[in-house]
C-alpha cells in the first residue's frame, strides 16, 4: 500500500510539474502595426520574457481586430495591445476573455490636410473620415466623439479604414476628406502637412468632463489562464514592464531594433522611439479601471458597441501579484 500511494503521489506531482511547465509557454499575439509593431519588436527582440521565466511564442497578425478572434478560438493566450472596443464586444458576446492591464492611451488627433476648407470637426457630415479599420477601438471612439460632440451620427460621414501608413496615403490622394491619425504618425509624416482639428483626449475630456484619457489598447488574455494560473500572466507584466523600462532608458537602441527587425526608416524609427512613453504603458489602478468602464457605458449609449460586460472582465489578481513580487 504504501508503494501504491507513494508511486500516486509521484505521478500526481509528475502530472502537477508538467501543468506548470506547460502553464510557462505562452502564445502572445499583436497587430504587426501602429504603435504595437513597435513595442511588440522589442519585447520580441529583447530577452525580459525569458528572464521571467516565460517561453514566448509570439504570433503576428496583419489585421488589428485579429488577436481579439485569436483569443476566442484559442489560437493565442495573451494579446498586450488588444483593441479595447474588440474586447467589449467580444465580452458581451460570451467569449471567456479578460482584460489584464491598460496599456495603449488614445493618443490620436483628427486632422485635415493643409489647405483643406475644413476647419473643425462640426464640418464632417457628410464626408469621408479615415481611420483604423471599422470595428477598432479608434474607429469606435472617433464615431463615438463625432455623434455625441458633433451631432454626427454614424450615418452621417463615410468612415474608411486602414493601417496608418494607408491612411497617409488617402489623404495624399484626396481619397478621404480627414483622418484620425495618432500623433506619432503625424510627427513622421513627411511630404504631407496637416492641421489638427482637435485630440482624443480633448474630445474624450469635453465629453466626459472629466481628466481620464480613453483606452484603445489593453491587455486581454484568456480567463481560463488567468483563473488558472494568475502568476503566469503577472510573470508577463513584469517581463512587459521590463521592456517599457528598457525602451525610456535606451532610444537608441530601440530605434537600431526598429529599423533592423522592423525595416522602419531611420527617421520614423528615431521619432517613434522619442515618444515611447506616451504610447506605450502598463497599469491598472482603480483609476484605469474606472476609464475603462466609463469608455463602455459611453460606447453602449453612442451605439457603437452593443452589450453588457461582467464586472469580472477586469481582472487585476494579475497586476497585484505582480505588484507584490516587483
């Protein structure tokens, strides 16, 4: 007997050993564009993961709404830059998702090109408006500012999508009337001039009467890993804030890892690593949590994201271990 329950015990701490060393591997996906190519490039590139004791297995997607498709078909276990309005949608629609930490501020701008006959945002009914594609969280909260600052409904303005980089373009080529642009973009336009015609935030702030600046991107991960195995996901915000820190410290470096890994040029590369820390962060205090369920009773008013989400979306067992062992 005692054989037998020893040889139990062996095999039951065999069984454990091996759900924990599987638990370490972790599938992490992101829109191989806009500011996440950027960060996702030195978290790749840079070894803080594995310091942490994670094995990363990065995944990357052309299209911004697709690690949010990734997580619910169980293709990846963490996104870090997650659209926040994907998210919501996919919460209220029953895919067991959570989110783990605010980490994209909503640093963008609409802007016109210079010259335009538009001079403010009330003159943008009927015309055509570029943004992230349909269904991100930029597109989500620029028809949300439009509607409810500007009495311009969705019906109102033609929204046309596309990464950054196309957008630029549409507006070169007189494609669209506007753009909702983040500001790092508008920074490395070169040949193109354009005039803000007012920020996110601004309009985040006017509409809110509040300080908080609105999320587009957030952590989000599986919640059967993070019921399971919060410590795994509080390792990836460590190794994630390891990777802010390192990027502050070394612009240089991160503009070499940019133009080597992510083929930018060495002038977008230098001015994206000059605004790393507007772009790019890893928090969830109350106060964050707050913004970002007032950005879903606001998205649910406007009718750009249909849906109720559990409290329980916003899980932070995560962020305090990680607070806690930091």
């Amino acid at each position: 007997m005692k054989k037998i329950l020893m040889a139990a015990t062996l095999a039951a701490g065999a069984f454990f050993a091996l759900n924990s060393a599987a638990a370490e591997k972790v599938r992490i996906g992101y829109w191989s564009s806009g500011v996440s190519l950027g960060y996702g490039t030195v978290l790749e590139e840079k070894d803080f993961l594995a310091k942490h004791g994670i094995q990363a297995e990065f995944i990357h997607f052309p299209d911004v709404n697709a690690p949010i498709k990734a997580l619910a078909s169980g293709s990846i276990d963490l996104a870090f830059g997650a659209p926040l309005a994907g998210v919501f949608s996919s919460a209220a629609e029953g895919v067991p998702i959570k989110i783990f930490a605010a980490t994209q501020p909503a640093d963008v701008q609409f802007v016109v090109p210079q010259g335009s006959p538009i001079t403010s945002l009330d003159q943008l009914k009927d015309k055509k408006v570029g943004t992230s594609p349909a269904g991100s969280s930029v597109a989500v909260i620029a028809t949300t500012l439009l509607q409810e600052n500007h009495h311009i409904k969705p019906a109102d303005f033609q929204l046309i999508g596309g990464n950054e980089s196309r957008l630029a373009q549409f507006l070169v080529q007189k494609q669209v009337d506007a753009a909702a642009l983040r500001s790092l973009t508008i920074e490395q336009l070169d040949e193109l001039k354009v005039i803000s015609l007012g920020s996110f935030a601004d309009e985040w702030k006017r509409l809110t009467h509040s300080d908080a600046v609105p999320y587009i991107g957030v952590g989000a991960v599986r919640s059967e890993l993070i019921d399971q195995h919060p410590e795994v996901v509080a390792k990836v915000i460590g190794a994630l804030r390891d990777t802010l820190a390192w990027g502050a410290s070394h612009p240089q470096d991160v503009s070499k890892l940019l133009q080597q890994k992510a083929n930018l040029p060495a002038r977008d590369a230098n001015i994206y690593a000059s605004r790393w820390n507007s772009m790019n962060q890893l928090t969830f205090e109350p106060t964050d949590i707050a913004t970002l369920k007032r950005q879903h009773d606001v998205f649910v008013a406007s009718g750009t994201v249909q849906g109720n989400v559990p409290d329980s979306l916003y899980d932070d067992a995560a962020y305090k271990l990680a607070n806690t062992s930091h």
